[in-house]
C-alpha cells in the first residue's frame, strides 16, 4: 500500500477528532425538506403554501422543513439573501411592502405554529454576512481592491458615497433600536459618488478596515460577497445580532437554523454565535452551515474551527454525484470517496440539489435525470448523514422548459422518502464490488426488522446476489419502486439474487413488510392551488 500524503493525514487526524454522539444530534432517521426554490411564485403567499401542504409533508416522512430566508429583503420581491432587516418578518411598511416575498408575519407564524403542532420541526436560514437596500449613503474613505485578489490595493484612499446607512424608519426602533453606519461594516460594491462598481474597502474615517482572517482563501480572502459587508469585529453588530438570534425564538417556534455564506465571515464569530445559541436557546438546537468547497479538506478545517458544534452540507458529494452521472460508466464503487458523509457522517447534510445548483442559478450542478433516484436512494436509505430533499425535486421547479417542471425521479420521490422512515435501519452491509453496479442491505432493527436491499447500475441491467438475513428464508421480495417487475425468493441461507435495470436502481423489501401498500399511496399535493 503506497504512504499516505499529507493532505489525507490531516483529513483523517481531524475526522477522529470528532466528538461519537454530539448533542445536537437529529434523531433516527430524521429527513428535512427545503421549503422552496429560486421560482416559486413571488405572491407574498407561500408562508400560507406550506402550511396547507404539511400534512402532506409528514405523511411522506417529513421531519423538519428549512423555511426561506423570511426578514425583510431590499425590495418587495426580494428572496431575503438581500436582507435588509434582521427584525422584520413582514409585520413592517419598509421597502415597498409590509409583507416580505413569502407572505406576511401572520401567515409566518401559524405556519410555524401549525407546523409544531404536526410534528414538524422548523430550520430558519440566517444571513449574517451582509445588509441590502440601506436607506441612504455616507461619505467616506475607501480603497478599491483587486476583484481576483481582495489582499491586492489597486488605488490610494479616496472619498466614496456608499449605501451604509439603515435608520429602518417603517419599524422606528421596535425590538432593536441598533441603526447601522459606515462603522458597521467593512466593505461596499458600490460609489454612488460617480456611479461606479467596484470592491471598496472602508478606510476612514478611523483606522482602516481589515478583512477577517478566518475566512476562505479563494480571491486571496473571501470576507466580502456582496452588498454592504458586515463588519463582525465591531462590538455593535456582534451585540445586535445576538440579540436577534433570542428574540426570533420568542416571535417563531424554530428547532434550528442554517448559516448562509458561512466561508464569506468569520469562523470565528460564527462560533460564538453558536455558542451563544446554545447557551441561551438550548443545547439541542440544529445548526448547518453552507460552507461551498467541493474539496473536504475545507469543510473539516472549518468544522475544527467552529469546534465540531454545525453541520455541513456535504458539497463534494453532490460534485460526486454529478461527476458520475455524467460519465459513461462512471465508477460507483468512488461515489462516497473523499465527501463528507465519509469522513464525518454525523456533520454531513447530504442532498441532491438545492437553490443555488438548480438551472440556471450561480453553483448551478447538473445531475443528469437517470441518476437523480439513484441519488436519492443512496442519501435516503443509507446509515449515515442527515438527508435533505429538495423542494424542487418533490414539487417540480416553476420557470423551466414547461409550465411547471416535473418532479425528478418519474414522481418516485415519496416512495424513497416513505421507505426511509419504514425499512431503513440497522446494520449496513455494502456491495461496492463492481465498478457499475453497487448495492447495499439495511438488516434492520427490533423497532423495524422488516430490512431492504439496494442495487444500482449506471449501465446495462444486471444483478447481485446479497445477504439481506436468514430470518427472511423463503419470503418474496419485490421493488418498491416497480422498475423491476417479479419477485426476488429468499433462499434457506438468507441470500437473494436481486436484478436492477440498465441505468436505474431498485430497493427490494419483503411483499409483506408493515406500511408495504402505503408506500405507493399516491402524493396528493397540489401546492400552488388554493
């Protein structure tokens, strides 16, 4: 075997770092949903779309929804990534409307509401990197810095008008009478002084400003993003925002959260942030970071420096999957190699797709349409990570080649999603033994026994004979998908020979089983309909 390099020694030295069980840990099988994507329609009623559709929801195994970013954004269609007020959840007349893009306060809050009563936690997204849509400009000194290398100057100190001021008249002090200034931020994209884009960093009056130095490296430093970047040094924000993660868990019932743009500030202020939750929210609060590297090395840096306390999701995984989806006969046996499900699985959110890699968005992914249940079945029924499915995967996406997009995976979406919460637990035995066709066997537990068997080719149709038990000798199985059609005879030593077809997967559970006719109950949503 050849030496080890030292990147994958570092990789490894930190993955056994971490902690057996943290404490935040979701519970068995749990599955969250991302509640929306790029298109839904900008009607100020999608708070009122998610509520009607929980029931639906749960049904489908459902555990916690991730709502949108719902403070006030920079315009009445803004998504709330352009945030421009921390304490506006649509209850205020600021920036063109009362309510935000998905709906106003009210409907907000009994979906949340309503949402605990089904059983169904909440995750609200947070953006803390920056502010949108300042009510007006102050003038002074900045100095403009190389768009590829924010350490490079490229101009002496000059006198700019940039967009940092926020007075937030519409809400006149409720909840948090902090207004922000030039001192609250670090950098501005924008010299309304002579109508010129750039990246300025703020120089004056005072000391220069300086970019944090536990951000990612890309650019030569990645603190500033976009809009006015927030400055999390300055004691102000720091108390303001801390004060804002109590107070949005006295307005909205939410189990957790999930950091925006977590490699563009401070690790460091990020983790007192979480601290800071978990000492005053509770120790089981969910936290998971969007930390965007395809590399994992920099997702295990980050989760050192953040001691271990937030998830990731696990983007070199969805590179994997998009890798091998698009490669003729692409090897399966690697699709788990060097992503964070292998190195850290209880720190990995694992998904398909999301926002931000739908078509036509700015980390647009492309997972050709054959292997998206393939996907699905290796996140959904697997032991390890925490599953995330994507609102435009169950629902469709709006804006595409129709009308509506259809929903990947031919509609078989919820029968993946029901299965994760009926067979798949217990002890894992995998068949990573041939280059395009893989599979794997969950043998259940004394809760759930009845078990299933997985196996997926990326080519032609084929077979594997695995072990699923010998307490299921002479039972029938069949496909819970129906992608293969017959039945798989158990033999008296607990084998079976399980087929798949050609660039397809299939998961194999005892005809029998408990919950067998309800996992092709038809998914009767129809979300955009009231």
């Amino acid at each position: 075997m050849g030496r080890k390099t030292s990147k994958w020694q570092e990789i490894e030295a930190i993955a056994d770092s971490l902690e057996k069980e943290p404490s935040w840990a979701t519970s068995q099988n749990s599955l969250m949903i991302q509640g929306f994507e790029w298109h839904v329609p900008a009607d100020q009623r999608h708070w009122r779309r998610l509520r009607k559709e929980l029931p639906n929801l749960k049904d489908i195994g459902v555990d916690n929804i991730w709502l949108p970013p719902g403070c006030k954004g920079m315009n009445p269609v803004g998504t709330g990534y352009d945030v421009y007020d921390l304490y506006d959840l649509g209850e205020f007349d600021q920036k063109g409307a009362r309510a935000t893009r998905w709906g106003p306060k009210e409907d907000l809050q009994e979906l949340t509401q309503a949402a605990q009563e089904t059983g169904i936690g909440v995750y609200w997204d947070t953006v803390l990197n920056h502010k949108a849509g300042a009510d007006f400009t102050e003038r002074f000194q900045a100095i403009k810095v190389d768009n590829e290398d924010r350490n490079v100057e490229i101009s002496q100190p000059e006198t700019i008008a940039g967009w940092v001021g926020f007075d937030f008249p519409g809400r006149a002090g409720k909840y948090s009478s902090m207004e922000y200034r030039r001192e609250h931020f670090n950098a501005v994209d924008w010299d309304h002084l002579q109508n010129r884009q750039a990246i300025y960093k703020i120089a004056g009056p005072g000391p220069c400003k300086r970019w944090a130095n536990d951000v990612s490296l890309e650019h030569g430093n990645y603190d500033y993003l976009m809009f006015a970047n927030l400055d999390h040094t300055n004691p102000e924000v720091r108390a303001d925002i801390f004060k804002w993660s109590e107070w949005i868990g006295t307005e909205l019932p939410i189990n957790g959260m999930r950091i925006d743009a977590a490699k563009h500030y401070s690790a460091a202020f990020q983790k007192d942030f979480v601290d800071h939750l978990r000492s005053t929210v509770g120790a089981e609060y969910y936290l998971f970071g969007e930390y965007w590297r395809g590399d994992v090395t920099f997702l295990l840096k980050y989760l050192k420096r953040t001691d271990f306390q937030i998830s990731l999701f696990d983007v070199p995984l969805l590179g994997r999957f998009s890798l091998v989806s698009k490669a003729e006969g692409g090897d399966l046996r690697k699709i788990f190699k060097g992503t964070l499900v292998e190195k850290s699985p209880k720190h990995a959110v694992t998904f398909v797709g999301n926002h931000d890699t739908q078509p036509g968005q700015s980390l647009e992914t492309i997972i050709a349409p054959f292997f998206k249940p393939i996907a699905y079945a290796l996140i959904l029924l697997r032991a390890h990570g925490q599953p995330c499915v994507f609102y435009g995967d169950l629902y469709g996406i709006r804006g595409g080649p129709g009308p509506l997009d259809c929903p990947s995976c031919k509609g078989k979406l919820p029968i993946l999603m029901r299965a994760r919460r009926l067979y798949a637990y217990g002890e894992q035995c995998d068949y990573f033994d041939k280059r395009n066709c893989i599979g794997f066997v969950r043998y259940g537990n004394i809760h759930h026994p009845w078990g299933l068997a997985c196996i997926i080719s990326n080519t032609v149709s084929t077979y594997k004979l695995m072990y699923v038990g010998i307490n299921h000798a002479g039972a029938e199985w069949t496909d819970i998908l129906g992608w293969c059609i017959g039945t798989v005879i158990i033999d008296r030593r607990g084998y079976g020979v399980f087929p798949v077809s050609a660039k397809s997967v299939s998961v194999w559970v005892d005809s029998k089983a408990k919950g067998r006719h309800d996992l092709t109950r038809p998914f009767n949503s129809d979300i955009y309909r009231f």
